[in-house]
C-alpha cells in the first residue's frame, strides 16, 4: 500500500513540474513589456529599469525560471497591484470559503447522482432510467451561472427562502472564530447553532448550483459502470445461488460499479473547480475565485497567476487522492504495486 | 477499412446529393431526438446568419423610456436597463456566439487532430512530446487555464478562441492519437508505403481521412462545450466588451436584476445558451451512435 502511495506521489512530480512552467511563461507572455505592466501605468523610464533590475527581468530566461521556482519554494506569489498586499496571503484566507463551497458541492452531488444511476441501471427503460437520462443530458447543457441566477430568482425573490446572494454570512453576523476557515464545523466548535444555520442558509444555494452542475456526469458514468456489471458473470452467479437482490446490488454489484465512477471524479473535479469561478461571482462568495475575477477586471495579473498555481496545485493533489482512493477500492492495484 | 468512413445505414448508397439526402433520413429515421437537435441546430444557423435581418430592433438601440419593461406584445423578451430590445439582442448574438465555437473548435481540430495523428502515427519521441503537452494541459481545472490563458495573452475574442483551443487540445490529439496508432501498420497504409509513397504523403492522404468520421464526431461533442466555455469567459468580463450582444455578457448584465425581478434580461440569453449546448449535445451523441455505436452510453 505504502510502496504505491510513493509511486503515486512521484508520478504527480511532472505534472506538477509542467505546471510551474506554464504559469511561468504564462507571466512572460504577458502583451507588452512586464516591467513597464508591473510597474503601473504611471511609471516613469528610470522607475521601469528599476522594476526590470527588480524583478530580474534583465536577466536571460533561465535565470528567471530559476528565481520564480525560489520565489515559489518560500510560498511568495508576488503582491497584487490593486491591493499590494501579498498573493499568497490573500488566497490563503479565502482558500476555506472556495473549499467549503466545492465540497458541499460535490457531496450533495455525489448523494444525489449515485443512487439516481443505480436506480436508473436496475430498471433500464423505466421512469427512473429516463428521468436519468433527461436529468444527465440537461445537466451537461445548463451554463453554471445561469442555473445559480435562476435559483436566486426562485428561492430568493419569488419564494423568499433563501437570503440575498451576497457573500458567506449575513452582515448580522459575524464569523466563527476561526478554527477550520468552514463557517459550517466552526460554528458548531463555537456551540452556536443560530450561526450555523445562517451560514447553512447561504451556502445552500451556491452549493446546490455546482451539484447540479457535476451530478450529470456522475449519474451518467453510475449508470454505465452499474449497467456494465450487472450483466457480469459474478452476479449472475450471486443471483443464481439465490441471494437477495439488495445483497447483489449493494455489495457485489456496487462496490465493483464505483471504480470507474471514482475515475470519473477527476474529470468531475476539473469542471467543479472552474465552475466554482463562476458560482462565486454570482453568489459574491468570498472565494479565491472571485479574488481571481476581480484582479482579472483590474488587469492586475499576479493575483491571477498565483490563483491559477494554486487550483492546479490542487487538482494535481486531488488527481493524486482519487488514484489513491482507487488503491483502495481495487485490492488488485496494491498486489501490482 | 474505406468503409470506416461510410455510413453504416445498410441501404444502396447513391452518389452526391442523393446520398446526403439518404444519410440525413437515415439520421433522423434512426433516433427522433437527433432529428429535433437537427431542426435545433438549422435553427440556430439560420439565426446565426440572416439574424441581422430578421430582428425588429436595432440591438444596440437604447432607449430609456422603455427601459427594464417585461415582455410584451411591442418586446417579445422585454427590454434591459438600457432599453434595448432583448430579443434583437438574443438573434443578433447567436452570430458571435456561434462563431467563437466554431473558430475555436476548427483551431483545436487543426492542431490536436494534426499533432495526435502524428503522434500515433510516428510514436517514439513526437508521441512522448505531444503527450507530454496534452498532460501538462490536462493537469490544470480547464476552465481556470482558459482564464490564465486570457489573462496572460490580452482581454479579446481572438484570445478566447485560442484559449478554448488550447484546453480542448489534449481530448482531440488522445482520440487522433488512438486512431491513428491503430491504423499505422494497416494493410493499406503498408500497400501506399509499397508504392512509394512517402510518410508525410501517407499520413495526409491516406490516414487523416480515414480518422475524420470519429474526429468529425469529437468536433460536435466538444461544440457544446466551447460555446459554454466562452460564455463563462464573457461571463466574468473577459473576452466581448459591452455593448456587443453576446449571450454570456447578457446573463452577466442581467444578473444584478435577477434580484430585483426582472427576470428576462438575463433568463433569455441564458436559455438561448442552454438550447444551444443541449442541441449540440444532442447532435453530437446521434452522430457518436451512428458512426461508433460501441461507445454508447
């Protein structure tokens, strides 16, 4: 187990390599001259030399990677023009509320999607399996910010359910001491439920937005993987020796349907992190997302630089835990490593 | 291996126009759903090209006496805060819209069909290069690439359409790749190679079009998510400036009303959106069953 862990962890090392470097010439394709870029527009001749000394700019491009790469090892992502306070520290608070958000996301999609795809794979051609398959090919077709706009209009404006869509708390309220960055875990550390809920209230719609958005893809690939083992040989013979069908389904049938689903998770984690972007600016969430929106409008690029590192950054790890998460599942994976 | 590129309807085939004709009935005989997509998608075409011509208003024709009213008789989709007709708006933008995804997908149908080929074709060290930079752009969020991408080149629609090619990129080089690798030492790649025919020459003349129905299939599957790709790009203000009708800068402008009740400023470029993603969608599964129908789903 351990010795696959490592091989994992050192198959993520290129991806992660390739990525330092993208973003690194992503800075130097900037349109223009970067010292003249950072140095604002205000700047006079000597002041963009200075810059350019600076920055290093003067120096051949190797040299400048090799710079970059050891700005990076010490976590510095350059200051925002805008703000000048430093990148790293900027999406260091607002990591929690983007990973709170996309979480809940993605749980409440899993919780839906999966059982939909089984249902829809026990009984093919039934209600359910069309109910599925309107729900998958809608689901892919629905642009994340306008499901999140129609959800505002419905449970905020026409029902008032929902509170307005502007940021993780009421202005009421004040946060959680901070323990985890989750307003959901910190206020039930702080024992108090009333917070809870207010946070609970305006992470519902944002959070259902993304479900809706991934769950597509995850009942889609439930269904096939289910449908896929259900006409296997070993439930077959599992039927045949009579046991009941929800021990076919659950534990034979399930358990080997999940590893591709578990596959597909990658697939659903890249599109979760871009759409969680999106869900952000409509919902005014306090994300690095909407960090990232705001210095875009700005021109201000290294905070989008800094924000583009650290969602690769992640979804390189989170690529590595579901390889792992597989490990686990497939015992077979374990014996070849 | 020639009738890798055929329909496989099983019906005498006719020459030109006839078999058009026959292999769009085929189509539309086959699967109902793929039939509506089809009548969709003429739809947008059409709107896409004559739109201009069949608005009632001019779309970047404010006027602020009838602004932020609902849908009417006078304005089928209501007007925006600026009084602009949404409607003329909605027609006008299919035009852009369609156009980035189009442009987009023909670049990445360019570049990843012509590297992945190359790639399967060759393998050794044009397969670990190529490969290498589709992984590379697979290890990013896809749509946070596009927004680096857009970011680093310079805020325009040019941008938006490479960036949408560029994260696209390692999905059409893999399935080239594939097809191409398994075509490389097929009997009539051998014979042309027997005739004297040079790599670069089998590669174009007699590889590329027997891969083209799956990569033409690839292209309709991917239309769907260009167009939602640049939307969102718009959305969040890069790419098309105001007052440029498009869809995905419409919904952005008309978010801040969706909470006060006005509704349709956003609600009708959104679902214009949403009706074109579905269609080609749609269109692109009934072309995946027919040409590949191993890989339904």
């Amino acid at each position: 187990m351990v010795s696959m862990i490592l091989k994992r962890l050192v198959l993520a090392v290129p991806s992660l390599i390739g990525v330092v470097i993208v973003t690194f010439l992503l800075t130097r394709a900037l349109p223009g001259d970067p010292a003249a870029y950072f140095a604002g527009p205000a700047a006079t001749k000597e002041a963009v030399e200075q810059v350019r000394v600076k920055l290093g700019l003067d120096k051949p491009l190797l040299v400048q990677f090799v710079h970059y790469v050891g700005d990076l090892s010490r976590g510095d992502l350059g200051a925002s023009l805008t703000t000048g306070q430093p990148v790293a520290i900027e999406i260091r608070t607002r990591l929690p509320a983007s990973a709170e958000l996309t979480l809940l996301g993605l749980i409440l999609a899993v919780a839906a999607a999966v059982p939909l795809g089984i249902a829809a794979a026990i009984r093919p051609g039934s209600i359910i399996d069309h109910a599925c398959r309107i729900v998958t090919t809608a689901g892919v077709s629905l642009p994340v910010f306008f499901t999140g706009l129609i959800l505002v209009y419905v449970f905020y404006y026409l029902l008032g359910l929902a509170p307005a869509p502007l940021g993780r708390l009421d202005v009421f309220f004040s946060p959680p001491p901070q323990v985890t960055g989750f307003y959901l875990i910190d206020s039930l550390i702080a024992r108090d439920g009333e917070l809870f809920m207010a946070s609970l209230k305006q992470l519902v719609l944002p959070a259902l937005t993304l479900a809706i958005f991934s769950l597509a893809p995850i009942a889609r690939m439930t269904r096939a993987s289910m449908l896929a083992v259900l006409s296997s040989d070993f439930v077959r013979t599992a039927r045949a020796s009579g046991l009941s069908g929800f021990t076919v389904v659950v534990t034979y049938a399930f358990r080997n349907a999940m590893l591709p689903v578990v596959t597909t998770l990658g697939m659903v984690f890249s599109f979760l992190l871009g759409a969680n972007v999106l869900v952000e600016k409509v919902f005014a969430w306090p994300g690095i997302g909407s960090f990232a929106v705001e210095a875009l409008i700005a021109s201000d690029f290294a905070p989008v630089q800094g924000f583009v590192l650290t969602m690769a950054v992640m979804y390189v790890m989170l690529n590595l835990a579901i390889d792992i998460l597989y490990g686990i599942i497939d015992p077979r994976l374990r014996l070849e490593a | 291996m020639s009738e890798l590129a055929l329909p496989k309807g099983g019906e005498p085939r006719a020459t030109g126009l006839g078999a058009a004709a026959q292999h769009v009935r085929y189509v539309l005989r086959e699967n109902a759903v793929t039939g509506f997509a089809f009548a969709l998608f003429v739809m947008i075409v059409l709107a896409a090209v004559l739109g201009p011509y069949l608005v009632p208003y001019d779309p970047l024709a404010s006027d602020t006496a009838a602004a932020l009213k609902g849908p009417s008789l006078a304005h089928w989709f209501g007007t925006d805060q600026l009084g602009r007709d949404v409607l003329s708006r909605v027609i006008v933008a299919t035009r852009l819209d369609f156009f980035i995804a189009i442009a987009s997908v023909a670049l990445v149908f360019l570049m990843g069909g012509i590297a992945g080929v190359a790639a399967g074709f060759f393998g050794g060290w044009t397969d670990r290069i190529v490969g290498r930079i589709a992984d590379t752009i697979m290890a990013f969020p896809l749509f946070v690439l596009a927004m680096g991408i857009v970011a680093a080149l310079g805020n325009s629609v040019q941008n938006i359409i490479l960036a949408t090619a560029i994260v696209n990129f390692p999905l059409y080089a893999r399935v080239a790749r594939a097809e191409a690798n398994v075509r490389r030492d097929a009997g009539f790649v051998l014979a042309a190679r027997l005739c004297g025919n040079g790599e670069a020459r089998i590669l174009l003349a007699q590889v590329l079009p027997n891969i083209m129905p799956i990569m033409v299939v690839q292209m309709s599957l991917t239309m769907g998510y260009a167009i939602l790709n640049a939307a969102g790009l718009s959305f969040i203000g890069l790419g098309v400036r105001p007052p440029t009708a498009e869809w995905g800068i419409m919904v952005a402008d008309g978010s801040t009303f969706m909470v006060s009740g006005e509704w349709w400023i956003a609600f009708f470029p959104g679902a214009a959106l949403m009706l074109a993603v579905f269609c080609f969608n749609l269109l692109g599964d009934g072309l995946r069953d027919i040409v590949d129908p191993q890989r339904r789903t």
